[in-house]
C-alpha cells in the first residue's frame, strides 16, 4: 500500500514525463505496442549443430530464454511493470510460459514460471529449463499455478467473479499476498509463447491488465525467404528465419531504449556463442 509491494521498488528518480504518462494511459491496453523482428536462423543453426556433436541437445525455445534473461540482466528498464498509476523496478526477473501436456486437442495445459537473476549463462538456463518442463509436462503433474486455479474454480461462477475483483483490487494496491505473486504467471517479467511448437506462425498478443505483465513475445515457425545477396550485382539467394510477435506496455520506457533492447536482444539469438559465458553482475535500475 501507498507505493510498496513485495514484488517490486517504485521507483521516484524518473524523468516527468515518464511519471506522467500511466496517468494519460492507465491500463496495459492503452499502451500496447506491437512490432515483428525476423531472425536469421543461421548463427542459431550452426551453434545448436556444433552443440549436438558435444552431446548438448538446443532448441530455439533455450536461446530465446537465455536471449532474454541476458537482456533484461543488462537492460532493466525492460524488467519494470506500472501498477495504480506507478512505476515499479521489478525484484526479479521471471518469464513464464503455458506448457500443453500433450500435441492433442483434450490435453491439458499448465503454467511455468521461471525465475533468473540475470547473470545465468545458456547452460544454466537450459538446465532450469528442461528441469521444469520435464516436470510438468506429465500428464499427472501438478504444480501451484495448477493448484491455485482450481482451487479459484470450484466456487460458482458469481463467487469466481467476485474473487477474481478482489484479487484485482488487491493487487492495486500492493496487498496481494507474496505466495499468490509467486506462482501467478500474470505477474511476470516476459510472457513468452512458442508457436513453433505448433507448427504457427507468430502472433501479436495482447498484454494482460490483471498481473504486471509489460512484454508478451511470441515465436513462430521458421521459414525461409529471398534476400538480396549481393546489392551490386543483385544477386538473389533464400535464407532461413523465425519471426517473433513482441508487445510491449509503452509505459516502461522510450522507444529509444527499447530498440537497443531489441538490437542486443537480437544479437544474441543470431550469436549464441555469446551466451555461453555468464555475465559479472547484473545492471540495477534506478530508485
């Protein structure tokens, strides 16, 4: 209450027109901005097959994570959520991603959340990674998110509709429980969905008003298409790519930062190799 929560600082060292603009805007929807960065898949390709001689098994997914980690442990303006109209440094960076149990319409589906401290190298983050999917991914798995939902959902619709308000205005001003903030993946640094897995395309998804969601990032499958090789010459040639959906709440920074944001973040999907070594510290934001 009056600026405090367990899940982040508010932060007061901040340019006016910053501090103004949650005002101006004051739900994630309003200030939804989407764009579509195509990456070329060949770095990505050569590393995880250089990899695979080594007996190390990579995926896209791995290196967008990691991709990811890195970039809100270097850039933490990225890792910032607006709730009641301020801004908060988020404690913690957090990605979460819905998991189907199984490639088949009646599978059940289930939410992991992830949390680093920024400074993971790719190993690292694989090895959280696959630890948490293999663990629930089983069709018997349950885990808090799973045990919170249902735990919401067995009430009457009215009461669900009633609960879910009052966690809303809980949330509004910071009151809402730290074990609800922890399994929450509406209360996430970066919700990533995997379209790929599909066999879809990207989407550009909405950015949830409930939680303190400010970027939804969505893969798609890969595909290839015509480049221009050589300008001079006009040489034509195919290359291999993946598109990513990304939506972000405009709120949290300007456009400048986040398009260095984008520019490292894309450096590093297209140069795995760079992940490979842990970074020293992670960068702190502003108080």
């Amino acid at each position: 209450m009056f600026g405090f929560r367990s899940d982040g600082k508010r932060i007061k060292n901040i340019d006016p027109l910053m501090k103004l603009v949650p005002h101006i805007m004051p739900e994630r929807n309003d200030a939804m901005v989407m764009s579509v960065y195509d990456i070329d898949c060949t770095g990505m390709d050569e590393y995880i097959f250089k990899r695979r001689k080594e007996g190390v098994r990579l995926s896209y997914m791995d290196i967008t994570i990691a991709a990811m980690a890195r970039v809100m442990g270097e850039r933490p303006r990225l890792n910032r959520f607006i709730s009641n109209g301020r801004i908060y440094r988020r404690n913690l960076i957090q990605l979460s991603i819905t998991l189907k149990k199984k490639l088949k319409d009646g599978a059940d589906e289930t939410v992991v959340k992830f949390t680093f401290k920024g400074t993971e190298n790719l190993s690292d983050v694989k090895a959280m990674v696959d630890k948490e999917v293999q663990a629930n991914a089983k069709e018997s798995a349950v885990n808090d998110a799973d045990k919170l939902a249902k735990l919401f959902t067995i009430v009457p619709n009215f009461l669900i509709k009633f609960l879910v308000g009052t966690l809303r205005l809980l949330d509004k001003w910071g009151l809402l429980p730290k074990s609800i903030l922890e399994v929450s993946p509406f209360h996430t640094s970066l919700y990533l969905t995997n379209m790929k897995s599909i066999k879809m395309n990207y989407v550009l998804h909405h950015i949830y008003n409930f939680g303190t969601t400010s970027m939804f990032m969505s893969m798609g499958k890969e595909k290839y298409v015509p480049v221009v090789v050589d300008v001079d010459t006009k040489e034509f040639g195919v290359k291999k790519i993946i598109q990513l959906g990304c939506t972000i709440d405009e709120r949290i920074c300007d456009g400048l930062y986040f398009g260095n944001s984008i520019r490292a973040f894309m450096k590093y999907m297209e140069n795995p190799e760079l992940l490979e070594t842990g970074l020293e510290a992670k960068v702190e934001d502003l108080k």
